[in-house]
C-alpha cells in the first residue's frame, strides 16, 4: 500500500506532522530547475526534445523510514553532464534538509535528454 506523507517524530502531543509526496517532489523540482544546465521537463509543456517525462521526479517512501528521490532531467548540451549532476544532487539536497529538516534521503539523477 502506498502512503502519500512522511510523517515526522516531532515529539508533540498536539498531533502529527506529515509531508505530502507532493511537496518532495515539488521541492526536488523547483531545486532541479535552480541548476544552471539542467532542467525538468514534464509532458506536455514546450521542449526541444521529443522525449519527455510524464512525471520527472518520482518520490517512494521506504519502510525503513528513508524518502527515495528519482529525478529524470534534460541536460543543456555542452556541459558536463558529472558536474550538473552532482550539482542537482547537492541542490535537491540542501533544499530538503532546509525545507524538511530531519528526513533521511537519497537523490538519483538520470539523464534522459540532451537539449
């Protein structure tokens, strides 16, 4: 069964504290596109390339309690395709640790395009 929030261990009384799928992906997104080269390309909207991604930034919550973030990108041709990549890791990354704190993640890149 899939579940659409993590639920944070806030120690409160007051109630429970959950992030939607949603908000991962759109931060994951939002910090992709932030990258100088890269962008996330969802169906339907203008692109160079034929292939686009109906959804380009797929979130899975494990049992274990870790968020997997899996992110298909375009990356802008003439760079280099290791650094951008390591640069959507680290961006995607300081933007859960700021927006969400302590949730355990991982981030993967794939390249699905050169535009």
């Amino acid at each position: 069964m899939s579940r659409d929030y993590y639920y944070l261990n806030n120690y409160s009384n007051y109630g429970i504290v959950g992030i939607s799928r949603k908000s991962f992906t759109r931060i994951a997104e939002l910090a992709t596109n932030h990258v100088a080269g890269a962008t996330v390309r969802r169906k339907g909207k203008k692109a160079i390339s034929l292939f686009q991604m109906a959804n380009p930034v797929q979130v899975a919550f494990r049992k274990d309690g870790k968020v997997d973030i899996s992110v298909d990108v375009t990356i802008k041709k003439g760079v280099s395709v290791t650094e951008v990549c390591a640069d959507i890791q680290n961006s995607v990354a300081d933007s859960i640790m700021m927006m969400c704190e302590t949730v355990p993640f991982t981030v993967q890149v794939k390249v699905s395009a050169i535009g």
